[in-house]
C-alpha cells in the first residue's frame, strides 16, 4: 500500500497554493488553483486533486504558458460572454467569468461563456455545480490533447473531451454529472501506471491498433471513446463545441502545440447556462423542481442505481470532518516545491 498522510482541507489548500506561489504563479492563478484541487481532494477524486499540481508546474514551464495571466471579461451585445484566459489556466478565468455568465443567463434566460486561450487540465464539475447551486442549469465541454481513436479507428483525433451537467434541486446540492466522452480520464490511466495496475478492458489500444490492458502501451496507443461510435459522437461535439465554435484548437492542434509534452490541453472551455424560470411556457408556472424529483425518485426507487455525484457528496462530507489522506510520495514532490 501506498503510504499515505492525513491532512485536513485547509492545510492541503495553504500547501497547493504555497507551491504554486514557489513556483512563479501569481496569487490569484495559484489561489483558483489551489481551490480547485482542495475541492477534488474533499470530493474523492484523486485524478484532479493534488496528483494535478506537478502537471500544473510543468504546463507552466510552456514556453507560451503564462501563470501570471489576469484573465479578461468581454461582454460585447447579447448573450456570449467571453474570457480571454491570457494563457494562463482555467480555474482562474471561471472566477472571472462564471458570475457574468449567471447573471446574463438570468438576464436573457439561456446564456454561455466561451473562455479562450487557456490551459485547462481540471474536472468540469466544480463550474457546473457553482451554476447549479445558484438555480442554474448547466453544461460545459472541454477538449484536451488528442489521445482517443475515434470509434472505429486506431489514430487519436479527440481528446478525452470531458462534458459536465448541472440541474438545480431545492432539496440539496444540485445533480451533476461530469465524465471524460473516452472510456476512461487520462489521469486514470496515469493512476493506473503509477500504481502499477493493468486498466480494465476496452479502455485503450497499442500504438499498433490492438487492444491493450498495458497502461504504458495504452498511453503510447489511443484510448478509445466510450460506448463506441455514441461516444465517438459525443466526443465530437464536444470537439467542435469548445474548438472550432469559439475559435480555439483541437485536441490535435493541442497535441501539436504541447512541445513539451507535459499533457497540459490549451484551447477552449465552452459553457451554457440556462435559467429554468425562464422555460417554463409563456403565463404558465412550471414546478420544475417537484417534476424533476419525480425522475429522480424513480431513479432511486431501483436496487443498483445512485445518482450521479452521491459518492463525491458522501465522500465531501466525509472528508470535512476527518480530512484526507495523501500519498507521502506526492506530498514530498509538492513540500519539494516550497522549500
Ligand atoms: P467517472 O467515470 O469516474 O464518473 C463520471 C460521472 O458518472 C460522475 O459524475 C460520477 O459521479 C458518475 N457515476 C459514476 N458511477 C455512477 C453510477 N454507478 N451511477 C450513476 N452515476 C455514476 O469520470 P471520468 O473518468 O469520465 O472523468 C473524470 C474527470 O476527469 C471528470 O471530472 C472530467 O471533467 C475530468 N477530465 C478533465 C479533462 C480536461 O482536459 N480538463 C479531460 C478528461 C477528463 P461520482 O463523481 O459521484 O462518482
């Protein structure tokens, strides 16, 4: 077993953010950062959680990379608000822009936020549920770097291409569900070479095409998209939604411009923000909530099912009393940093 160390959630976020500051990161890039991952450590997902700081050093050693950047808010006419991450990386430019997105979205009823230029290698749904639990719906797509064969094929054209989902509930925190369009995350498949696991089945491919369990060869080969060609589908429209849509790369072109190869996506996030008071038919109140509880307790009225992010919220309450445990290894790679 991997040794592991006990912290609570404030200590784990002086110390991301400490590392950061060590680093050459301005405070308010190494702030929204260090939240970020806290958030992931206090949820239970390890791949986006302090595992990401050294992958954040590395993207800002790029030679375009900036973690100084202070991301900039456009709002031209209508309902597309923009920001301009400056290449610097995306917690810090959704600071910026999540609020003006919430507010238009109340504004004009459906609203969306294209931020461009930026680095983003965090989980999506921390920005979702922050719209949700304002009475928000909400949807965000990233691309990454192309590492997926597309169904069918053996070549990586998409990225993993995460796309995340936030509904509001009266009752709690809001559903949300947010999940890589490939079989698996990319940084579970860096888990797994860490740990010297084999990946399940149907994850990946050789670099000559064959199924692969290898967690090196698969990293070398192409993941594949889950559920086949619906996956494949799905992964494109998240490519063309947060690449060519705003105006940003794809994951190859992000392949291309990672020369480094420190697996740090640049590119695009593209979020939509609907505001459910606002669809229910002209003169007409729709109990949107009582309605969607209805699903969910169908849902839930089933042996074997749960709704998406029961287990980050179980895992959040449970790590706000007892703290977490994180591996020493990483813990020394990270104080490393500081010293
Ligand atoms: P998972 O497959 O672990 O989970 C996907 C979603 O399914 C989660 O919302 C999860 O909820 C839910 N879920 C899992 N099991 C069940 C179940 N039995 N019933 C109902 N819902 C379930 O996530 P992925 O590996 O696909 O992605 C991991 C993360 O990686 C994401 O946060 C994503 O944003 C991030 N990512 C980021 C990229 C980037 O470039 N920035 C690229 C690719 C991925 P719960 O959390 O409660 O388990």
């Amino acid at each position: 077993m991997t040794p592991t160390e006990r912290l609570d959630l404030a200590t784990i976020e002086s110390l991301a953010c400490d590392a950061l500051l060590a680093k050459g990161f301005s405070h308010g890039q190494a702030s929204a950062i260090a939240s970020n991952v806290t958030a992931a450590e206090r949820d239970g997902c390890l791949s986006h959680g302090l595992f990401r700081i050294p992958f954040y050093v590395a993207a800002s050693g790029n030679a375009d990379c900036d973690p100084t950047a202070e991301p900039v808010l456009f709002q031209p006419d209508g309902a597309v608000v923009h920001v301009d991450a400056g290449h610097g990386f995306c917690p810090h430019a959704l600071d910026v822009g999540l609020e003006p997105l919430a507010d238009t979205a109340r504004q004009y009823g459906i609203a969306a936020l294209a931020v461009r230029r930026v680095y983003n290698i965090a989980a999506l749904w921390p920005e979702v549920e922050r719209l949700a639990t304002e009475g928000l719906t909400a949807f965000a797509f990233t691309a990454s770097n192309a590492c997926v064969a597309p169904a069918g094929g053996t070549k990586p054209v998409f990225g993993t291409n995460p796309m995340a989902f936030g509904f509001p509930r009266s009752s709690g925190p809001p559903l949300v569900f947010d999940q890589a369009t490939s079989a698996s995350a990319r940084g579970e498949i860096q888990l797994h070479k860490r740990e010297g696991k084999s990946l399940p089945e149907g994850w990946a491919i050789d670099a000559d095409g064959q199924p692969t369990t290898d967690p090196e060869a698969a990293l070398a080969g192409a993941q594949l998209p889950f559920g086949g060609y619906k996956g494949s589908s799905l992964s494109l429209m998240v490519e063309l939604l947060a690449g060519p849509l705003i105006g940003e790369l794809s994951s190859r072109e992000s392949a291309a411009h990672d020369v480094n190869k420190t697996g740090a996506p640049f590119g695009g996030e593209f979020l939509i923000a609907i505001d459910p008071q606002r669809c229910a038919p002209p003169g007409q109140a729709v109990d949107h909530d009582a309605r969607a509880e209805r699903i969910l307790a169908d849902v839930l009225a089933q042996d074997g099912t749960r709704l998406p992010s029961s287990r980050r919220f179980a895992a959040r309450e449970r790590s706000l009393v007892d703290g977490v445990d994180v591996s020493v290894h990483l813990l020394e790679t990270i104080r490393g940093y500081c010293a």
